[in-house]
C-alpha cells in the first residue's frame, strides 16, 4: 500500500506518524515530483536535501520511538508549562548558586551525608569540580571544554526545545548580573546555568513527570539525551 511506504526511500513509514514527520512529509512533497516504482506507485523524486530529514525522522519513529516508549518516555510534552513549572523551583536552585560547599573534594562523603549542602549534593557540580581537578579550570571553561560536556547540559528527553525554554527560564530568574562571581568560580554565571542549573532543573521534572528518585532521574536525563534532540528539536518557533 503506497500510503503507508515512504514516498522517497520506499521503506514502511511509523503506522502513526507524529505531527512533526507529517509536517516533514508535507513540506518536503511540495518540493518534489512524482516518481511512480514498482514497489512503490506513490514514489516521488527530488534532491536529497529535500527528502532526507524526512527518512531520518521516520527510520527514527520506527526504531527509536518504540523503545522510548516502552521505557516510559514522553511522546508529547506540554512545553506552555515548562516555565511555571521551573520557576516553582526557584527556592531550590538558589539554594545551589548560594552554597560555599565545602565539602564535595572529600571524596569518601556520602552524597547524604548531614554535612552536605545543597551545592555538594549536586552531581552535576561535582562533574565540573572533577573535570576540574583533572584537567584544570581553563581547559573545562573554555570552547574545547563546552563542546565535550555538550551532551551532559542536555535536559534529557525535554530536548532541544525544553533547553532553549529551561535556558531562559532560569536567566529571568537568576540574571548573570546578579550572581556573586565568588561563590560559581571559575565558571561564568552563564557557564553555571548551562552546567549545573539547566541539569538540576531537568532532573526535577523528569521526577515530576515519572515519580522516581533523583538517582533514577540522572539515569534517564542521561539515556533520554539523544532521543530528546530527534523528539524536540529546537523549531525556533
């Protein structure tokens, strides 16, 4: 049945199609010209440049999407809440910014151990310290050092388009310019935000959304990485 193949590539398509393939297969068929194949009688032809987020985006929904969902991860999210929803956990993160943490260089420290403070319990500043301690300040707080800690400032199955929104959330919340330069060095205020606030943020979501705890929610912001970026991608809508 040629409605349910791929136009371009002839492979089967999902047998439900998200919005965002719908809208890839739409765009991409005004560009195209008909083609009719043996195996295919409502094949089209145009340049690869046309078609080829179109077959990425469906080999993704017949591969990806079904293990996504079998282990409980979104299809759908409802972005118009993600503000509110972040700015409700104003008092925590702010607790993270203005801890001295002492604490997290003794590496035998429970991570809830009672002296711990809010900062020290946070995994994703104790990556920085470590990354720090191994490679030194400039190196992880430089171009090089963004670019490799890229995947662990993703926000998990909240994708690209949870990141621009968390990203933005959290600066109207907590302007760079009203950050104590002491307490984060040698990260920038914007560094800190990306490297440690944005995590924290999407941690506390995934547990909102999949009533688990926080080490389950580390898991799956980690796992749910790459499947967030193809799912949300950032439409700049």
């Amino acid at each position: 049945d040629p409605s349910t193949m791929c136009p371009y590539c002839d492979e089967d398509l999902p047998s439900h199609p998200t919005p965002f393939l719908q809208h890839l297969l739409a765009i991409a068929r005004k560009k195209s010209v008909s083609d009719p194949r043996p195996k295919n009688r409502g094949g089209l032809k145009a340049p690869l440049t046309v078609y080829i987020s179109v077959c990425q985006r469906h080999r993704f929904e017949s591969h990806q999407l079904p293990i996504a969902t079998e282990r409980g991860w979104p299809k759908s999210i409802d972005f118009t809440k993600v503000p509110c929803r972040v700015k409700k956990m104003k008092k925590d993160l702010e607790a993270i910014i203005l801890d001295q943490d002492d604490v997290s260089d003794i590496e035998d420290l429970d991570i809830n151990d009672g002296r711990r403070g809010p900062r020290s319990k946070s995994v994703f500043w104790s990556e920085v310290k470590k990354e720090m301690k191994k490679q030194g300040s400039r190196t992880v707080v430089g171009v090089k050092g963004q670019f490799a800690s890229f995947e662990k400032t993703q926000p998990g199955y909240y994708g690209e388009q949870g990141s621009v929104i968390i990203h933005q959330t959290l600066f109207d919340l907590f302007p760079p310019s009203t950050f104590d330069a002491s307490l984060i060095a040698p990260l920038a205020p914007a560094e800190f935000i990306q490297r440690v606030l944005v995590p924290e943020a999407a941690v506390r979501l995934i547990i909102q959304d999949l009533c688990v705890d926080m080490d389950d929610a580390v898991v799956t912001l980690r796992d749910s990485a790459q499947y967030g970026v193809a799912m949300f991608p950032d439409t700049g809508e």
